[in-house]
C-alpha cells in the first residue's frame, strides 16, 4: 500500500483570498508524502456582455480570457509563494459549472488521490454550516476530501476515521476499508496519530 499520497489538488473558490494557513496545511501534507499538487480554480461566474459588443458578435475568448488571465496569475502567484516553495505545483483555471463538479471532473482528469478545499468563514449564525459546494463535495467526490478549517498548523495531529463495524444500512465493509486507508495515508502524510 502508498505511505502517501501521489497528486494532491487543491480546488480553491477565490483566486484572490486563500488563506496563508490553508497553504502552510497543504505544503504539509504534500511534503510530508511527496505529492505533486495542482492549484485549480473553476470560474463559475457570469460575465457581463456590454450590449455595444453583442451587437458587434465579439468572439467569446475575447470576452472570457481576461478573466481566466487574472485568476491563473493569482494561482501562479501562490505557486510561487513561500509555503509552496520547494513543491511540484502546476496550476489550472477553466471555465465550468456547477463549482462541484468541475472540481470532480478535474480531479479525474489529473488522477488526484485526494481532494482539498477550504471551508471558508461564515457569519456567526451560519458557522456550524458549510457551504453548498463544500456539501455536493461530500456528497459525490470519490476521492477522499479534505476540507480545511482555520490556520492553525498540524502538530502532533490527530486524523480520526470513522468507521461502521456493524454495517448498517448496507454499508460495505470496503468503505470501511478506503476510509482506512485514506486515514492512515493523511495520518502518515502529516507525522499523526490515526485513531479510528
């Protein structure tokens, strides 16, 4: 079995606001098993069209491009940041909806092993809720999903897997098994303790 893991991507929601700790936990579970890792980033949002350029049938790359530009230079520019220094980092930015599964599809696409995203910040009342896209995530990812929670490094860290003995509902034993599985990899990966 893999002591880590192989290709790490990393679906970030906003090109421009990544928190510095998200990257530190990333840099750390890339280091720690030898993992390429891809900076990705779907634009999902509508452009407006300046009615003078409908009316002219402007390309759509004209329109669109700008905004890929921007959003692959802010990856480039975390690429090349402090935390990731020293990392096999590549960075993709693609127009594609909806947000969850873009990132599905990417993930097939380059093989990643497994999935990170950042569980961002809510107003007081909504803390204890994620995001729809961090849901459909955990939902329908196949590959085992990390979401990231504050800054706060991994020391001594703890990975806890949960696991179904019984098989309630149905549920094989197989899960039982990748879950495991993935758990002792992130577990290694980061110098932990897995408890199940």
């Amino acid at each position: 079995m893999s002591t880590g893991f192989r290709s790490i991507l990393f679906a970030i929601r906003d090109a421009s606001h990544v928190a510095p700790g998200a990257l530190r936990k990333l840099a750390v579970l890339a280091r720690g098993s030898g993992a390429r890792l891809e900076l990705y980033h779907a634009l999902t949002e509508p452009v407006r069209v300046p009615r003078t350029l409908a009316v002219l049938d402007a390309r759509a790359d004209t329109l669109f491009e700008p905004v890929a530009r921007h959003a692959r230079r802010e990856l480039e520019r975390l690429a090349r940041g402090a935390a990731l220094r020293g990392l096999r980092v590549s960075v993709h930015v693609d127009w594609d909806y909806p947000a969850h599964e873009a990132v599905v599809r990417r993930a097939r696409a380059i093989g990643a092993d497994l999935v990170v995203g950042e569980a961002h910040a809510h107003r007081l009342a909504a803390r204890p809720f994620l995001q729809n896209t961090d849901w459909e995530l955990i939902r329908h990812c196949p590959q085992p999903l990390l979401l990231l929670k504050g800054g706060r490094r991994y020391d001594a860290a703890n990975v806890l897997v949960a696991v179904d003995p019984f098989h309630a509902a149905d549920k094989p034993a197989s899960l039982d098994r990748a879950l495991v599985a993935s758990g002792q990899r992130t577990a290694s990966a980061l110098g932990g303790t897995l408890h199940l």
